[in-house]
C-alpha cells in the first residue's frame, strides 16, 4: 500500500508544481495547460483530499507510514496552500483594473455598488463546482437564429421572473474554432447576471475545418442581427448589447467589437446594426495575423489557422490581407467600445504578452475606456466552471458590465438620473 500513496503524492505535487510555474515552449503547451488548469482552479478540492489521503496512510500504518509520501503530501499541501493564496488575488487584480481603466469612483456609478457581501469568496458555491444551474434563472434553448442546422442555434438565459428592457449579454464560446459548443464555456457569468436581470444568450457557430473563415464572424454577426430583431419578446434591450468569449471566443468576441457594421462580413444582411457598446474578451486570441512577430503566434497561425480555419489554398504570404482583417489586433479603431480585457499571467495556450500588445494598442487608438486585468497564476479556461479565482473575475466582469450599461444610456439619453430600468431592481436586489 505505501508505495501507491508515494506514486498518488508524488503525482499530486507535480501537477501542483506545473500550477505554481508552468514549463514555457510549444512542445509543453498543451499538457502544461490541462494539467495546470484543474489543479490551479480545484485546489481547495485536491488540498482537502491530500489531507485525507495521508490522514488515511497514518491510520492504516501506525508506526510504519512512509516517511517519503508524508513529506510528499505535506510538500504538495504547501503548493496548493500557496495556489489558493494567488487564486484569492483576483480580488484585488479585478478591482485594481476597473479603478485604473474606467475611473476610481466607477462604483458610485453603479445602481447597486458592491456590498462586502458581494465581493466575498462564495465558498458554499464553490463546493460543488460543476453543478452549474440556479433556480433563478430561466433557460431557453436551441433556438434557431439562422437556417442551416445545430450550429445556427442560441440559448436564452432570463431572470426567472419576467423583466423588460434588460441589458443583453452574448457568451461566444471558444475551442480553436474547431471544437467546443453553447453549453460548455461562459455559464457560471450567465447565470450569475441572468440571476441579477441581465438576458445572456449563448450561440453556437459553424466550426472548422468544415466550415472556413469568415463562417464563424459571420454567423456571429447573424446572431447579434437576430438577437436586435428579438429580444425584447425576451424581455431584452436590443439598443444595448454586450459580448464576451475566451480562447477562439475572445477572439471572436473582439472582433465583433471592432468591425460593427462591415460589409464585408454581413453577406445578404448588410442593413443589420451589428455594433456591440462594450466587449469583455477573456484569454482571448488577438494576434490571428501573427503581426507582431511574436514566436507562439507565428506558431498558431501556421500549424492551426492557415491549417484548418482558412481555406488551403489561402496561405498567409500570398493572402496575408485576409488574415489582418480576421485580426483584432489589426482592427482597433477610436471608435472601439469600452473593452475590459482578461488574461492569466500562467496562460500555457495564448501567452500573455498577446493580451498586453493588444490593450497598448487599444489604449493608444480607442477613444473609449480600457479596462485590463492580468490575474495571477490563472491558466487558459480558468472561468469554465466556479473557482475562487473565477467567482472574483465573474463579480468584477458583472461590475464593468453594470457600468458600461449605465455609461451607455447616460450618453444616449443625456440623463445622469436612473438610467436602468426599474423592473430590473427586484432580480438585481437578489444576490448569492
């Protein structure tokens, strides 16, 4: 028995230790990704089984428990003390952004400025990570946004009690354009502003390499042209729209942000108002293009973009036009909606130097505000499902969400009064 609870610490603290400080280089990417990614978000969860795993080991072997797994686990205990500590930094990384990008007495714009309460750690939340749904929130699924089949479907998540004039939130979700689905990625954000009046609708799009570049633009821009046209049968504000998305779904996310109204990409719908008013891209995919020379997004663009999201016959030397305009980093203009940009300082998959080029850019051109938040030890897809660090990004992406609403309606309305619409007060006054 002593030595598999050695193999069972000895595997634990390495996957602790990638956590801490995960190897850098292409070959490592992926596998430090993975096993980062659940260490780092379930380190409460592994610490607490590390405890009983070696209470367990003393109990069955008194006077002979292995002196090297001991050490093991209380190495590992250590790691993932020290992985909880950094998860809990969020906070003050979120908070520290918002102050920085949209104003330090942003939250006496808010119709509910957080309560200590509200910024709280929801440990009871927490403890069961993947059951996420809530009572309070109403879910309407599959619906059809476009003709064309499973791809062209959105689900709608409302506040349980009905609501007009909500604010809207679109979730694009991400998978290198070439995986993933609606119901996979952006729900605990959902649920958490569907439950504080928001309407949050989720999309799917056409993936490659079945469907080529701009199907997956396109077919997002289809669903913004949609959700204009039917919102408020939702209990929508479809003159207020926000986005959101990680990996492929940030850069999907941005790129809608920057390319409202563009012809180019709204074949056969060209009238439709396709503008976003603010976009929170998480870990997202700036650089399609590889402009900026950088190595990991040379790397990505020959051996997955040119590969598998364009068409062969459409290389980035000869079509390189093609490329920069599928690229936010090429796109930014001043007439860019508030942004508030979230990326791990531990991202294996997209590097985090790609997310600061991208916020340089946008603040040097954008007239609207730039909010960034750069969050210690968090991996790629650390928002997937309720963590400590999740739960504090989550709560300050509702506060830049609050905010931007606030901001819009106050700058198309020319009122600084009450700018929300009072039947959202009921659902918001509802808090975990």
């Amino acid at each position: 028995m002593q030595p598999s609870f050695v193999v069972r610490q000895a595997l634990q603290l390495a996957l602790t230790a990638n956590a801490l400080r995960p190897p850098r280089g292409a070959r490592t990417a992926v596998p430090a990704f993975f096993a980062g990614w659940l260490t780092g978000e379930l380190a409460p969860h592994l610490l607490a089984l590390t405890a009983a795993d070696a209470a367990a080991h003393v109990a069955r072997h008194r006077g002979g428990s292995s002196k090297a797994g001991l050490a093991l686990a209380t190495a590992s205990a250590a790691g993932l003390g020290a992985l909880i500590a950094q998860s809990q930094r969020a906070r003050g990384e979120i908070e520290t952004a918002l102050s920085e990008g949209i104003g330090e007495s942003y939250a006496d714009e808010l119709e509910h400025p957080p309560s200590p309460t509200d910024l709280a750690t929801p440990w009871g939340q927490l403890a069961m990570p993947f059951r996420m749904r809530d009572p309070g929130v109403r879910r309407t699924r599959n619906i059809a946004y476009a003709p064309g089949g499973k791809r062209f479907l959105l689900d709608v998540y409302a506040p349980r009690e009905p609501v007009t004039g909500a604010p809207i939130l679109l979730q694009v979700h991400g998978g290198a354009w070439v995986i993933g689905n609606k119901d996979q990625q952006g729900l605990p954000l959902m649920l958490h502003m569907a439950k504080r009046g928001w309407i949050c609708i989720a999309i799917n799009y056409p993936l490659s390499p079945a469907a080529r570049w701009p199907a997956h633009i396109v077919a997002a821009k289809r669903a913004l042209a949609w959700i204009r046209d039917n919102a408020e049968s939702y209990g929508g504000d479809p003159s207020f729209v926000a986005v959101t998305g990680g990996s492929a779904g940030g850069h999907l996310a941005a790129l809608l942000a920057l390319t409202a109204n563009d012809p180019a990409l709204q074949p056969g719908f060209t009238e439709a108002d396709t503008s976003v008013q603010a976009c929170a891209p998480h870990y997202g995919v700036y650089d399609f293009a590889a402009t900026s020379g950088r190595r990991s997004s040379q790397t990505r663009l020959k051996t997955l973009i040119a590969r598998h999201v364009f068409e062969a016959d459409r290389d980035p030397v000869n079509f390189l036009d093609d490329y920069i305009a599928a690229s936010p980093l090429d796109r930014i203009t001043e007439d860019a909606p508030p942004f508030f940009v979230i990326h791990g300082v531990h991202d294996s998959l997209v590097p985090v130097g790609e997310a600061r080029e991208f916020v340089r850019r946008l603040r040097e051109k954008s007239q609207r505000e730039v909010a960034y938040a750069e969050i210690s030890g968090a991996q790629h897809a650390f928002d997937v499902f309720p963590s400590i660090r999740s739960a504090h990004v989550v709560r300050g992406v509702e506060r830049f969400l609050e905010w931007a609403y606030r901001s819009e309606k106050r700058r198309s309305q020319g009122d600084r009064g009450d700018a929300a619409p009072h039947s959202r007060d009921q659902t918001r006054n509802s808090r975990e």
